[in-house]
C-alpha cells in the first residue's frame, strides 16, 4: 500500500477577516491548512460598538471558529499565541505549546488601539478591538450611571461625560449610539437621575470628521451627531488623561470618568517581534504581491501589513483584510504550480458609517453618495449580510428590529467583574 504524499503545511495566523478569507481561498487546493487564535471565536468588529452601547450580545457578533471551518476539511484549528517564527526552522513558536512547523506562512494578525504615546491614554482609555473591550466599556457606562445614582454629586465630577477620541466611522458611530442610549433609554432606567446632564463629547484633531469621506458626507455626520446632542470639538487633540479628567490641547480640562479611544491603529505587537520589517504604523512592510521580504513563502495581509495602493497605503478596513487574505492564498497555489506571483489590485466597493437611527453615510463606486435613511438601511442590509452564521443574522436582526420599534435595548448588563469603575 503506498502511502499518501504529505501535503505542504500552511498556517495562518489570525481569524480575522483576512485570515478567514485566505483559509476559505485554501479549500479546494492540495494544501493542509492550520489556522492559529489566541481566541477560539471571530469578531464581527464593525458592530462591536453596538455591543459597548448595549444595543446588541457579545454572543450576536462572534461566532465560533471551529465551527466556522468545520465543513473544510483541509483545515484544523490551533488556540494558541503566536509568540515569535523561527525562519531558518520554518516555525511558528506558540505560548506554553509546540512550535508548528509550516511551508508557507500567511500572517494576518490584526491591529491594535494606537495611543500615540499620550501620558495615561493606554492607562485610561477604553478601545474596541475584542470582546473584552465591548463588555468592559458598557459594563463601566453603567457602572457610573449607577454610582451616579447612588450619588449625585459625581455627576459634577464627570461619572455621566464620556469622551469620545477619534472623528473616524467608529468614533462617530460609538458617539451617536451612547447619545441615542443616554437620551432614550438610559432616561428611563434612571427616572430620579439628571439624565440631560449626561454629556458625550468627541474630539477630532482635524478640521472635520470622517477624512476618508466627501465632504457632503462629513457635513452631513457632523450636523447628525450634534443634533444628537454631541458635543463636537473639532482641531483638538488630548494631551493627557487621568481616570477623571482628560485634558485638551486647547487647555481645556473635561471632568469625564470614560475615554473611548477611537484615534487609530497600530499593527499587532507580533509584527514587531517576527525580525522582519516594519514600517508605518509598525506594520509590516510587503511586496506586491503580499509576500514578505526576504522570506520565502511568507505573506503579511489585512491591518498588519502595510499594503499600497494607486492612492498610497490602503486603509485598514475589512474589505482590505478581505481581498488580502484571498490574494495571498492564491500566490500560495501559484507557487505551488510553478507559477510566477501577481501582484494585488484593491478593488473599493465603498465605505459607509452609520450616526443612529435612520442616520448614515454611505459613498459607493460609481461615485454615488447616500446619506440619511437610504444610507442607514444600505448600512443595516449590508452588516446583516456580512456577518458569520445564520444565528447571528437573525438575532441581530431580530435586536435591530425591537429596538428600532420600541426604543428599548435589551442587553444592558453589567456582567463579571471587568475593570473597575471608579
């Protein structure tokens, strides 16, 4: 009986966009496939904020990896921390576990909060990459609506301010949810609470909000999160924070016991620990083709690579992450077929970002623009479509659904310990 070839290992490492894409363009070929998490479930990040502003479950926007890729059967799952690579070994060196050998290598590991070095901004604020960070924020929100109630006079320290940092899609979009929660909802649990002294505040150290977008756009946003009731700071940046105040570049000084750090991105730390080179951001620098250089067989995709464009470096978005991963899998099956690598054309399928209820801005190609109601349900069809699993579809939507009808958001817990509050 002969034995069956072995067939070449690929591991990815990360189940973000990009490292699912790429996994998913492996399933056809003669490859066995490993893909590498430190968490055993995907986020759907684009609505984690709706999870830090109660509107939705931390279980509706994750989904299981395993069960994602069970039906490829080229594929096994690893939970483990990549902790460095062994390139003359081929190795993927894991936290507390065997290294795991691998003929091509596709790193996909994602982004992290970029505090710019500002003193007590990593100590103080509150990003939203993960799960962790979604509970956390709303289990703190609440927290401080509580002790406010408890005591009224926080409210003169800034237990109800929240400073929103960053005029990007997921400043403006976290901004407009907590002002929609304070106004509608949070008013109503708190009935003998001074509400209307709740105060969010965003601040945006350019000129306007949403950079990416037209300006029609950006016009749009600001006059709908200002109807909000958000206080919008524009040419302002934070110099400094501590767990009660955050202080501006103006000199102005925020008594505010919340800081939701939405002001950028840097690559995963793994980037900087694989000895290879890193660029803006601390992302890995790559070839046209993905590949990393000077390291055979070796891609970097999505938030972690620094990937150009015909505008220059594309943004770290998950269309981006998307259409890297499949690139990178499908040079892998090149190579294997002794094929010369292509390089990779970003196709923009557009950009959206949502304000609130019936409020939204989308730019799509062909040079359509969409604001307002059209955009919000563009925005909603589009989530809906987008994330993993039948389950998290109809739940979503069936959130969705009850809170557009009854003003009311369902999962406003505060659960565990978390972070403290105060």
């Amino acid at each position: 009986m002969t034995a069956s070839p072995v067939r070449p290992r690929v591991v990815v490492v990360g189940a973000g966009f990009g490292g699912l894409a790429a996994v998913a363009e492996l399933a056809d070929a003669s490859v066995e496939v490993v893909l590498v998490d430190r968490r055993n479930h995907h986020t759907f990040l684009p609505l984690l904020y709706q999870v830090a502003t109660a509107g939705l479950n931390p279980a509706d926007v994750a989904h299981s990896i395993r069960a994602i890729v069970q039906r490829q059967r080229n594929v096994s799952v690893r939970l483990g921390e990549v902790v460095a690579v062994d390139w003359d070994a081929r190795e993927v060196q894991l936290e507390g576990q065997p290294p795991l050998g691998f003929d091509h290598l596709i790193v996909a590991a994602g982004s992290t909060a970029n505090f710019f070095g500002i003193p007590g901004a990593a100590e103080h604020g509150r990003p939203l990459y993960a799960l962790d960070d979604a509970t956390a924020l709303r289990n703190h929100v609440l927290g401080r609506f509580e002790a406010a109630d408890a005591d009224p006079a926080l409210i003169d320290d800034g237990a109800l301010t929240v400073v929103v940092v960053g005029g990007g899609p997921t400043g403006v979009e976290v901004a407009g949810a907590l002002a929609e929660l304070f106004s509608e909802v949070l008013r109503r649990d708190f009935g003998r609470l001074e509400v209307d002294r709740a105060r969010v505040v965003l601040v945006e150290m350019a000129g306007s909000l949403l950079a990416n977008f037209h300006e029609m756009s950006r016009w749009h946003a600001l006059d709908a999160l200002r109807a909000r009731g958000v206080e919008v700071r524009l040419g302002e940046s934070v110099v400094s924070v501590t767990e009660t105040r955050v202080e501006l570049s103006s000199g102005v000084t925020l008594p505010a016991h919340t800081l939701v750090w939405a002001a950028g991105v840097a690559a995963s730390p793994l980037a900087a620990r694989l000895g290879v080179e890193v660029g803006r951001g601390g992302r890995i620098d790559v070839m046209d083709d993905l590949s990393i250089p000077g390291r055979a067989d070796a891609y970097a995709i999505g938030d972690v690579a620094n990937i150009g464009g015909p505008d220059g470096m594309l943004p770290q978005l998950a269309p981006v992450a998307q259409q890297s991963g499949r690139h990178a899998a499908r040079q892998i099956i090149r190579r294997m077929q002794g094929r010369p690598t292509r390089p990779m054309h970003y196709r923009d399928k557009g950009i959206m970002a949502t304000i609130g209820r019936r409020s939204a801005v989308a730019e799509l190609p062909f040079g359509i623009r969409l604001s307002g109601t059209i955009a919000w349900f563009a925005w909603l069809g589009l989530h809906l479509m987008t994330l993993v699993g039948f389950r998290n579809r109809l739940s979503v939507f069936l959130n969705w659904a009850w809170n557009y009808f009854t003003w009311d958001r369902g999962p406003r817990l505060i659960l565990g310990r978390g972070r403290p509050s105060s």
